[in-house]
C-alpha cells in the first residue's frame, strides 16, 4: 500500500472515530497540500496556514527555551483548528466542532501522527546516487548551489532601501 493509500485510510478512519471532527488536512512542511477531506479550496488554503502556524509555532518555542514544538491550537466561535507536526516532513490539522475533547483528539492525533510520519518518511526517503560525481567535472557540476559561498557582502536585514549612488 502505498503512503497516499495509507493516509487517506488513516484520515477516514480518524473521521469514523471522532465525530466531532468536521475536517482533516496532512500538508508538507512546504505549506502544500498532500491530504484531505476538505473542499479543494479550503483544504490548499488551510495547508499553507498550518505551515505558517507551525512556523510561528517552532519558533516560539525556541525562543522561549520550553521544548520542543508539539502542536498550535485556535480557538474560535464556532470550534478550533489544532495543527500537530507528522514527523519532520509533515503537519496534520483537524478542524473540531465547539465543545471536542482536545485531550481526547490529542491522543487520537497522536497515533495517526506517529504512522503519518513513518509512512510520509518512507515516501520522501531520497534515494542515494550509484555513482561518485567525476572529481574532474567542472565544480557546478559536482557541487550544489547551495553549498558554495556566497560572494555578497552581509547586509543589515533591517534595511530594506538603500538610496542610489549619485
């Protein structure tokens, strides 16, 4: 079974189980949509909101020096939106209705987290190349972009305008 089988399995059955849940969304880290029970449109939206949320989220927790990130709740009128990371590739959001029991959905979450994870890891696992780069090839060819230098000189990030040369 492959892993967008095994999730679409996993999100129906978490939808069986929790009656209070009104919609399920597994993105990427990236805020792009791999999952879900939502309209189209509402579910693309929500992925790259629960990206940012989780963003926000681990870097609040960094800061703070209380641990590692665990999960983003909003509450509103009409219920709330919890967001859980699914091992380092993924996020699972679910939408409750008013009055889910969250400690309830945490430990459901949870689990599917825990399998989401290892079968989104196994999925994105990158493959390792057969062969060694040729040590003669030009070095664009045999190192990545990103692993040169870069030649620019380091700005403040706080400036955003500079004023042209005269």
């Amino acid at each position: 079974m492959n892993a967008e089988t095994m999730m679409g399995t996993e999100l129906r059955g978490l939808r069986r189980r929790r009656p209070e849940i009104a919609g399920v969304v597994l993105a990427g880290m990236d805020g792009l949509l791999i999952s879900s029970d939502l309209p189209t449109t509402d579910a693309t939206h929500l992925a790259a909101l629960a990206a940012a949320s989780f963003g926000l989220g681990h870097r609040m927790a960094t800061t703070v020096r209380r641990g590692e990130f665990h999960e983003s709740v909003v509450h509103t009128a009409a219920g709330c939106v919890v967001t859980y990371p699914a091992g380092r590739d993924a996020l699972l959001t679910l939408v409750a209705e008013p009055g889910a029991d969250l400690v309830a959905l945490r430990e459901e979450a949870r689990g599917l987290v825990s399998r989401a994870g290892a079968a989104l890891a196994a999925r994105h696992r990158p493959t390792l190349p057969t062969q060694r780069p040729d040590p003669h090839a030009p070095l664009a060819v045999r190192t990545p972009m990103a692993t040169l230098p870069s030649r620019r000189p380091h700005r403040d990030p706080y400036i955003t305008w500079r004023r042209p040369p005269m």
